[in-house]
C-alpha cells in the first residue's frame, strides 16, 4: 500500500515538473531576435544601442545601425572612398 502511495506521489510530481519544463521551454521560443530591447553595434564606433533607439540605415542593401547620424555619415564616407 505504501508503494503505491509513493509511486502516486513521485507521478504527481514528474508530472508538474514536466508541466513547468514544457510552459518554459514555450516562453523562450515565444522570444524572437526582433525584440526591441536587442543591443546593436555601430560599426563606426563600435558602442551598443538599443535597436529601438538606433539609427538605421540600408546601405547597398544591408541595414546597418548607428548610434548617431554622424556616424551614419562617417560610415557612408568610409564606403565611398
């Protein structure tokens, strides 16, 4: 009787712990690299902004982020020369 009592119980508990793993393993999937909170880095000065914050611009294609429009300037300088 004991036995069974115990394995119930250990059941009960790999039960929620499974239950809590699975919610977890959800909420960072939910995560995406888009979030705006994401550090960037200028490559002109190489100093991290948020991307929310940032300057962007597309240059031959690609957006790059600044953390001013001087720097935007400066790398725009950089790659035209």
């Amino acid at each position: 009787m004991y036995r069974l009592i115990l394995i119930v119980g250990l059941l009960v508990v790999a039960y929620f712990l499974l239950r809590s793993a699975i919610r977890e393993f959800r909420g960072r999937k939910d995560q995406t690299l888009t979030d705006k909170n994401l550090m960037v880095q200028d490559p002109v000065c190489r100093m991290y902004v948020p991307r929310e914050s940032a300057v962007a611009a597309s240059i031959g294609g690609q957006t790059y982020y600044f953390c001013s429009r001087d720097c935007a300037d400066t790398f725009q300088k950089q790659l035209s020369s």
